[in-house]
C-alpha cells in the first residue's frame, strides 16, 4: 500500500536540503559539480538489467508495453502462450518472478573478475516495479516476487569486494509506458490511481513529440522526485544514471532540485557523486554525458560514458539474445577509453537470478584480457592522437555497426610515463608496423613534428609476453617483432 506521508517527506527532503546545501536548482550552481576521482582509475562498469520482464524473457525488455500493442509480435505471443492480457497481464509476472538463486556475491564475483570497477544495477525500469525495498509504493521486489531487497543485496555485496556501487533509474518513461493496455479490453483499465502498479498509463506520444508532449502531470513529477529521494537517501549510491525522458521540458525543474539534492547529499557523505544523463537532459558540466549504444570517432577533451549491452536486441535476458562476441566488446573497451570514455557493459541474469553461459564467457574473456592488459585501460588517458588505421566507428547514438578491424588499426592511451599501442588484431606474422612513432626524417628542423611522435624511446615490451621483442624504429614508423604471436584478442605495446 502507498504511504502519501512517506512521499511528502523525502519532497520535504529535497527542499530542506537544498535551501541550506551548497548546490542550488540552477545549472549555474549545478556546475560546479566534480566527477568522482574513481571514475578515471576505473574504465568499465557492469550493467544489470534485471526485473519482471524478465521472466516473459522475450524479444526485449520492452515486453511490459509491447504485450499491450495489437498486431505485435508480442502480443500474439503472450495471447498465444498466457492467454488474453485481461486474464494474464504483465502484473501476473511477479509472483512468477522467484530470483531463488539469485546470488549477489557470485555475480559481483564475476564483475570483478571480469575487471570492472564499478556497478549499474537497474532500480527500476520503465514497467514500474522497484527492484528494492520502498516506503512508496507495494510493487517491489522486496514485498512481492523474489521478497528481497536486490539493490540493498547488491550494493552490500560489492562493497564487501571493494567494487564502486552505483544505480540507474528509468521511472521517468512509467508515465505512458502501460498505457497502450487501456486501448482494448486488458487488465489495465480505469480507475488508476497514484500507487497502482500501472499507473497512470497514459497514452503514448508520437515520435516526433516525445520531448514536449503530453506533459507529465505535477501529480506524476511528484511522485518521481520522491521515488529518486528514496534511492539516493536510502542507498547513497556513487553515481545515478538516468535513462531517456528526463530530457522532456516538464522534468527540466524537478531535475535541477533532484540533481541539487543528490549532489548536497554527497557533500554530507563526503563525496564528490554524479549524475549521469543522455539527449542533453541537463546543461553541458552539470553531470557526465552518456553515449547509448555508440561512441565517438575521435576522443573528447571531457570525460563521457557509453553504455552498450552484451547482445545486439535486448538489455534484458531473452530466449533470443544476438550476442556480441568478446572481441567486439574489448574493441569497443578499448575504443572508448582511448577517446576519453568509459564502458558501461550491461547483461541480463535470467529471472531465477542465474548469469547465461554466453554471459559468463564473456565476462570469463573480458577478465582474461584485462588481468594481462589493464593497465592499458584503467588509470590511463588519451594520448596526443587515440587512433592509427582506417577501421573507425559511426559517430553517435544506436550507431553500432560491425567494424572490421585489421593488423594496422591501433588505439592509444597513456599513463605514468608509458605509451600503450593497442593493436586491435594481431598480425599473422607478428610484426608490428606503428607509423604513429615515424622518427623525424634526416635534416629536419630541431622540434619540428614530422609524425605524431617525435621523441626518444627507450624500452618497448609486449604486455602478457615474458621475452622482450625486438624492435627498432626508422622514418616509416616503430617495428616491432614478435614471431608466433597469435591469438583473436587485441594486443598491447607498451612504449617507454
């Protein structure tokens, strides 16, 4: 049962907070905002997609509104395998919904291994039902389905392995998610009322409108700002992510308070914390900018994130996941921290708390490379170019496309007075060619740049090898030679 007391006093929160804390509502104040000093020494983070939707475990986790949307595919398939919505709706997933082996300790186990620093458990996603204990609504993970605070297990289990905990929260898009269930006879009908699991159902904008219209009620703006206080108050975690539609004019003021707030608590915590936003959603240095499912082709003089999942069709465990391969997600690794970004690598556990086979070998691969190369990737920044080669990706959002990457396509990072070359696919004959390190032709002018590189190296060493290559360098570039090196992973040179 909703609690209105309880909403009152985390709005109440917010005000009294932010009228005595050093943040104010104003992008002005806002910006003044630090990025936590983990997010440089800890390049890639783990994100958990994990809830009701998980059980239908089909097409996506957008199930909870397409099983309401005549002529899809889903929904013949839920008629087809539950019955009709008004006998079997998405509300009769939860008692189904069990996560009995669900062990926070063995999937954090797993994150660290795999080499991640930090962790992005879903809190709640755009069906409405929170994945932890809350004084705010009944439909919870704690008092229906699984009977247990996931978040609280979670964000005690990584703390325990020194792991950075931090959340996401896609309540914002609840407001007309559910709402295609009203469009025929369905168990989603009038009246709905502020606490029911599938309020307020409202009816989906068009495409073209999705950033201005319908306008969230203050009714619905309440209710979210009081929900994001319960999750920053009760679990303090050390960065929030929050998914599209907060970019809608309506969410611009409850944004700028929930974002004072968040960022005065940290201040009472004593220490730096920060949002995480997509689509412009806050003024550019008022939280860390978020590249969904792409990246950039050349690096950023400030620090982003993207976040990208294990499979190309789904964030959430389905019975049809097109998995990436372990390669492409180490690229993409290596890619975006040469740019200046940081991966956010989600997976999705099945509905009875176990990680897939495929999920773990990739984990298994990804802890393999990072254990070897690591210090490639956490601690390190861009160096004075990030790529050599012609393999690139598309710039922007849901831009992933297969790059086929060859022997002369490198990366670049840096740190503690190295170079890393990271050669994106080992050459058959294992001779490398970086022409990045060109040394200056005969004549030129003393400080005169005739490659990207121009200074003295000293020492070149293959990360993971025991015996030192040979190398010299020339005018056509650094050589280095490995002979019998081989293997399907990217391959780091460290410069000295």
């Amino acid at each position: 049962m909703r609690k209105p007391e309880a909403q009152e006093k985390y709005l109440k929160m917010i005000e009294e907070v932010n009228s005595a804390g050093e943040f104010q509502p104003s992008w002005e104040s806002l910006s003044k905002a630090a990025l936590p000093e983990w997010f440089d020494r800890k390049r890639l983070g783990i994100f958990i997609h994990w809830g009701v939707y998980s059980v239908p475990a089909y097409a996506n986790e957008w199930y909870p509104r397409t099983m309401y949307i005549q002529g899809t595919d889903e929904f013949a398939h839920h008629v087809k395998t539950y019955g009709p919505q008004r006998d079997f709706g998405y509300k009769d997933f939860i008692p189904l919904f069990k996560a009995e082996k669900f062990d926070p300790d063995e999937w954090i186990r797993l994150f660290r291994e795999a080499g991640a620093g930090y962790v992005f458990p879903v809190a709640e996603h755009h069906d409405g039902f929170q994945m932890y204990r809350s004084d705010l609504s009944e439909w919870n993970a704690y008092d229906k389905g699984p009977g247990r605070d996931v978040l609280g297990e979670l964000k005690a289990a990584a703390e325990k392995q020194d792991m950075i905990f931090c959340s996401s929260t896609h309540r914002a898009e609840h407001w007309f998610f559910m709402g295609h269930g009203k469009e025929f006879d369905s168990d989603i009908r009038e009246p709905l009322r502020q606490g029911d699991f599938y309020w307020p159902a409202m009816p989906e904008p068009e495409l073209e409108r999705w950033d201005t219209e319908p306008y969230p009620s203050q009714e619905y703006l309440d209710d979210w700002m009081a929900r994001t206080a319960e999750l920053i108050v009760t679990y303090r975690p050390a960065m929030i992510y929050f998914d599209w539609w907060i970019q809608h004019a309506a969410f611009e003021t409850p944004l700028k308070k929930v974002a004072a707030f968040y960022y005065n608590m940290g201040r009472k915590w004593h220490k730096d914390v920060m949002i995480c936003y997509k689509h412009d959603a806050m003024a550019f240095g008022c939280g860390l900018p978020d590249m969904e499912r792409g990246g950039f082709r050349e690096p950023k003089p400030y620090r982003w994130q993207t976040d990208t999942s294990a499979a190309n069709n789904s964030w959430c465990y389905t019975d049809s996941l097109d998995y990436k391969t372990s390669r492409e997600l180490i690229i993409t690794l290596i890619d975006t921290v040469s740019k200046n970004g940081n991966l956010l690598l989600n997976i999705g556990p099945k509905a009875d708390g176990t990680i897939s086979e495929q999920d773990r070998k990739i984990l298994s691969d990804l802890g393999s490379w990072m254990k070897v190369n690591g210090e490639a990737i956490n601690g390190t920044r861009p160096w004075r170019i990030s790529l050599e080669g012609s393999g690139n990706i598309e710039e922007g959002a849901f831009r992933e496309t297969r790059v086929e990457y060859t022997a002369s396509d490198y990366r670049f990072t840096c740190a503690d007075g190295a170079i890393y070359a990271i050669c994106l696919k080992c050459p058959a004959d294992g001779i490398f060619h970086i022409k990045s390190f060109a040394a200056p032709q005969a004549g030129s002018a003393v400080g005169q740049y005739t490659a990207p590189f121009h200074g003295i190296i000293h020492d070149v060493r293959i990360l993971g090898c025991d015996t030192a290559p040979a190398w010299h360098s020339d005018t056509e570039g650094l050589h280095v030679a490995a002979p019998g090196l081989s293997g399907e992973f990217p391959v780091v040179i460290k410069i000295l």
